[in-house]
C-alpha cells in the first residue's frame, strides 16, 4: 500500500509538472489537480517517514522523506531534525514553535507586517514563505553544513521557478495556485489536531501524560461516509487514533478508531468528546478555518476547544498555526 503511495506521488508530481508546461492554458490549468494532490500527500507520506512506517530500517525511511521533501517543500532543513522534533510532539505532548511571529512581522504598527496579514487575508500564504525567507537570511549569516544546505535549496528553488517560467510563463500560476493549495489544506488539517502548549524548540517540557495528550488531541477526518476520500490526506484526520499508536500505519489508522472509540469501555468520555465531535461538519470547520486565517498567525495559542471540562466547541477553537511548526 505504502509502495503505491510513493509511486502515486511522483508519478502525480511529474504528471502535473508536464500538464502545465504545455501550451494550452485550458489544459495547463487542469494540472493544477496532480501537482496539488501529490505535493498534500507527499507531505503526509513524510509525516508516515517520521515515524518510520514508509520502508523497513531508518535510513531507508529518512532517504524517503528526504527525496518527498523534493516535492512538499521540506528541503531547506534536514528530514532527520523534523523527524526529531516531531517525536519530540508526541513524546512531549506539545507544539514546537520554529518561529515567533510577532517577532518577524514586527511591530504592530509597521507597514510590513499589515502588508503581510492583508494578504493573508486574501488567502495569499505569505508567512508561509517569510519563514523560509528568515532562515535563509540566518543561514548567509551563520556557518557550517546548514547555511550550505538552506542557501543552496533556496538557489533551488529560484532555479526551478526560472525553469517554469523559460518553458511557460504560464505554467508559473497553475503551479503558485496547486502550492497555495497544499499549504491551505495542511494549515486546515493541522490547525484543529490539537489544544497543545505551543513552545520553542529550545525549551524542554516533561510529558503530560495519556491522558491530557487524547483530551487535546481532536480527530476531524475529511469525511465520514464516503471514507475513501480520507485516503487524501493519508488518514491524518484520525488523529486520537495516531497518537494512540504512533506505529500504525496511515491504512489502519480508520479501524484503530473504530476499536479505540466504539468498543473500548475504558474510553468512556474521550468517546463522549468524539461523539459531540462527530456533529462538526466540515464547512463548520472551514468557517471556523477562515474566521481565524488572520487572527491565529499572531496569537499563538489554538484557543480554548473544551469548556467546563468536558464540552467541545467549534466556537472558541481558533486554531494553530502551523506553517512554522515541524510537525
């Protein structure tokens, strides 16, 4: 299943490369479906590479996430240190900020930092790149193997654009439009997974427990009935379920969930939570995605999803922010 999923990704990604380099705009637009696709999967298959499930020993399964990061943007920055900071996640029960970004917008008042949150207000994930852009500028500034490593995947990048557009200009907005895309929907994947601290990865924090880690652990799959359509996102939406059993693999993530919250009588009130959960629909979700699209960028915490101890609410769940987190 895995090895199919990898065929599926670069076969997706060069497909959607070639459809929107050709001449026609019609057909060039349409590549926008395969490139999005497969850069969202890939980022979910590097996820599976964390946890070392893609291939059998480590170093196989880091030469994956190495070569996914080709495709899901991950490249500036070793696959083994994510790999470390997001175990650090479920070992810690936390979120590890890379950035703070009060810090890099800067002042409130500043024509920068307007400028940027106007255009995340339109949807144009700005942040996304300015993150990458002040590792950069930290990387010129700095030595060693990952100022070569970020400068040089930066000059990548720039390349790769170049190349796109020397073969089509228009080939440059199909493929803005599909990476808008996939950063939108890991953004709205990962903003509702959890109620964690949010803490710098210098910081050490001793583990909550079980527990504190399924209370503020949320599953929203991307659909309920037609359930092949989780298989998008790898079966990420079964997040309880993931943090249960960081082992399983993403295709038995769905039956996992079924065990865990159907038919384990010691899970009483996380099956309660999952329950009321269960009656969030997905628009409830992308409206509660698009209210806070601006707001939780700055404040750093994901809201308050559990009043009186036990009742959830969409209502008060902002959201985190992701784009600088590492897993």
């Amino acid at each position: 299943m895995t090895a199919l999923t990898i065929v599926l990704v670069f076969g997706g990604y060069t497909t959607g490369i070639l459809i929107i380099t050709v001449s026609e705009m019609f057909i060039a637009t349409l590549g926008v479906i395969p490139l999005s696709m497969s850069m969202i999967a890939a980022w979910y298959l590097s996820h599976e590479a964390a946890h070392q499930l893609v291939l059998r020993g480590k170093r196989l399964n880091n030469a994956v996430g190495e070569s996914l990061s080709l495709i899901n943007g991950g490249f500036y920055f070793p696959f083994k240190d994510y790999r470390t900071d997001h175990l650090r996640h479920h070992a810690e029960n936390v979120d590890l900020l890379g950035v703070d970004m009060n810090v890099l917008l800067g002042d409130k008042r500043s024509l920068f930092r307007r400028i940027a949150l106007r255009l995340e207000y339109f949807y144009i994930p700005i942040c996304h790149d300015l993150i990458r852009l002040d590792a950069v500028v930290d990387a010129v500034r700095g030595n060693g193997k990952a100022r070569l490593r970020i400068v040089l995947s930066f000059a990548f990048d720039v390349v790769f654009i170049a190349l796109l557009a020397v073969v089509s200009w228009f080939s440059l907005i199909p493929y803005l439009l599909a990476r808008c895309a996939k950063i939108h929907c890991v953004r709205f994947v990962d903003a509702f997974q959890h109620s964690y601290p949010q803490l710098s990865p210098l910081s050490r924090h001793a583990a909550s427990g079980v527990a504190f880690e399924q209370a503020n652990t949320f599953s929203f799959p991307v659909a309920r009935k037609f359930k092949f359509l989780n298989w998008l996102i790898l079966n990420f939406g079964y997040h309880n379920a993931h943090h249960a059993a960081p082992a399983c693999p993403w295709y038995h993530l769905p039956e996992l969930n079924r065990i865990l919250f159907e038919h384990d009588a010691a899970q009483d009130a996380l099956r309660e939570k999952w329950n009321v959960m269960g009656t969030v629909s997905v628009v409830e979700l992308a409206l509660a995605y698009h209210r806070g699209r601006v707001r939780r960028i700055t404040e750093g915490s994901a809201g308050e999803p559990i009043s009186n101890g036990k009742d959830f609410s969409i209502a008060h769940f902002g959201g985190a922010f992701t784009d600088n987190l590492l897993g």
